[in-house]
C-alpha cells in the first residue's frame, strides 16, 4: 500500500515539475559551434538550433512547428 501512494505521488511531481515547453526537446550541447561566450545547443527530436550566453540548456522550443504528441 505504502508503495503504490508513494508511486502515486511520484508521479504526480513529475507532472507537475516538468517544463512542458520543452518537454519533446532533447538538447545537445555543440561545443564546436560555441561563438563569443554563447553555447550552442542542438535539439536531437526537431532540429533546431538555440544559443544561451549562460551555458545552459534552452527552457522554451524552437522549432518552426513542434514535434506531434504521442
């Protein structure tokens, strides 16, 4: 019993801390493309191509049009 609530709420905190806005985004760094400070950062299910002057990955998509929701 202890189990399945503790399942239960687990799940229930991923629902709600994850970012949706880039929740189908699989980012990679591209440490040759990185210019004047800014990182490069590759998304592996779109394509698209972000930079980010802290070195962290982007938090919002950038895809022309994001991938289709299974």
């Amino acid at each position: 019993m202890h189990i399945l609530i503790g399942l239960i709420v687990a799940f229930l905190l991923v629902l709600l801390l994850t970012n949706r806005k880039t929740r189908n985004c699989r980012w990679r760094a591209n440490r040759r493309a990185d210019t004047d400070g800014r990182a490069a950062w590759h998304c592996v299910t779109c394509g698209a191509q972000s930079f980010t002057t802290d070195g962290k990955a982007p938090q919002t998509c950038h895809a022309e049009t994001p991938p289709p929701t299974l």
